[in-house]
C-alpha cells in the first residue's frame, strides 16, 4: 500500500471515528432543532401542539413519544503561521475550498437530507400514526407523489447556506489554526475554543437558509390548499411576515449546542491523527 492510500486511511478512519461519536451524542439536540424549524409547516403539530422551545420540546418528546425518540430512526439517518501579505490569499483559498466541497457534497447526500428532515418532524406515537414507516418509505413516498423535484425541494437555498456555512466551518478553521505558533501541537482546550467559535457564528450566519430550506422540504407531498410555499422566495416572505424575524432562528440555540458536536468533530479529528 502506497503512503498516499495509508495517509487516506488513516484520515478516513480518524474522521468516520469522530463523526461517529459526535453524531450519536448529538442527535436528541439535532431532533429538537429540527421540530421546532418546522413545526409551523407540519401537518401533524397543529397550532395548539406546538412546542413553546427547547425545554417545552425536550420535556414532552419522551412523555409523548418516549425516549428513544430521541434518536427516531437514527441508524438509517447516519448512514448520511501566516504572513501578514500572504493572509488574504491563504484565507481566500481555504475559504473556497471548504465552500466548493460542501456544495459539491450536497448534490449526492440532499435526499438523505430531506429523509432525515421530514422522519424528525414525525411525531406519532406507533407506526399507524406516523406518515412514514422508516428511511426508505420515506423516499419512495414522496418520490412517486413529486418526483425526484420532491426529494430536492429546498435545494437552492441549500446550496447558497451550505457555502455559507462550510466555508466559515473549513476556511476559517484553517486559517485560524494556521496562524497559531506551533499549529500540530496545540492544546486542546485552544483547539476547542477555535473550532467552538467558528461553528457558532457559522451555524448562526447560516441558520435562516436553514429554516427556509427545512420548510420547503416540508412542502414535497402535499396538494392543492395544502401547499404553504409557492417557491423559495415566497417562503421567505412569508415566515418574515406572518411569524417575524426571530422565527428565522427558531431552535438556533439549540444548534449552537449542536454544534459543540461539530467542534468536537474537528478536535477530536486531528487529535485522532496524532496517534494514526
């Protein structure tokens, strides 16, 4: 085996590790995001089932639905030192380069994506109640009712927020560690706190591309009056007049909660690295 292909390896596996264990810690947090950004747009919460916030929402999944709803269909949504005139250039290219690899990355993982998006927004107790039965029900549900357009509902503003997001994500991680006197052997606190920092004003830059895109994919399969959104503009429009700015940023907090997750990833990564 080549140096390269080791190199790969080892990345691979430091990275499939972290993600691992970031994504299953985080998931009860990614659930309660997500049902407060689109519960306005479900059909099963009806305006006197709505969840007030965070605490409202953590309280009543279990008493509701139990537990383990927590992580409702978990296992098929996994498987989803600088000069001063040099910085600009450096910051330029990392900034790019994470935005063209979240676009790209996009393309092939958005229908998983809007599985895992309309799955978390399910909230019946047993399986008669709920619309979709599992990962697969989902997609082939919405596939034969809209097409594959129903399975990329949203997917324009995706991309403009995914390029937002990976490029600050990325590119500003980089560059920031870059900057750092000896970037291999920093502390791991001094890791954290960057990557911390990073993904929070990422996820909150970007978290109203989110909101919009997460309330076009609740749109796939639905007819006639039932259709909240007559494009991506529209709903726009619509969440700012009728609900306000801040319904924009429903459930940021909790994102930003989330993403200690995604900190942690990227720690735990190069620290993975170090002994690989």
């Amino acid at each position: 085996m080549t140096d390269a292909a080791v190199s790969f390896a080892k990345d691979f596996l430091a990275g499939g590790v972290a993600a691992a264990i970031s994504k299953t810690a985080v998931a009860p947090i990614e659930r309660v995001k997500l049902l407060l950004q689109v519960q306005h747009a479900s059909k099963q919460i009806t305006a006197d089932k709505q969840y007030k916030g965070i605490i409202d929402c953590v309280v009543r999944i279990p008493k509701e639905q139990g537990v383990l709803s927590f992580w409702h269909k978990y296992k098929q949504i996994f498987l989803g030192g600088v000069e001063k005139a040099q910085f600009w250039r450096y910051f330029a290219g990392n900034l790019a380069s994470g935005g063209a690899a979240g676009a790209t990355s996009l393309c092939f993982v958005y229908p998983l994506d809007f599985a895992r998006t309309r799955l978390a927004a399910d909230v019946g107790k047993a399986g008669a109640e709920r619309e979709f039965k599992g990962l697969g029900d989902c997609l082939v549900k919405i596939y034969k009712s809209d097409g594959l357009r129903g399975l990329y509902q949203g997917f324009n503003v995706s991309v403009q927020g995914i390029i937002i997001y990976r490029a600050a994500y990325f590119g500003v991680y980089d560059t920031a560690k870059g900057m750092l006197p000896d970037p291999k052997n920093t502390h791991i606190f001094i890791s954290w706190m960057i990557a911390q920092s990073v993904t929070a004003v990422a996820g909150l830059t970007s978290y109203p591309f989110d909101t919009v895109r997460r309330r076009m994919m609740m749109q796939s399969g639905r007819k006639g009056s039932d259709i909240m959104y007559t494009g991506t503009l529209d709903c726009w429009r619509k969440i700012a007049r009728d609900e306000g700015g801040k319904a924009f940023f429903k459930g940021a907090w909790s994102n930003v909660l989330r993403g200690m997750g995604g900190a942690f990833v990227l720690v735990l990564y190069d620290e993975i690295k170090k002994f690989t």
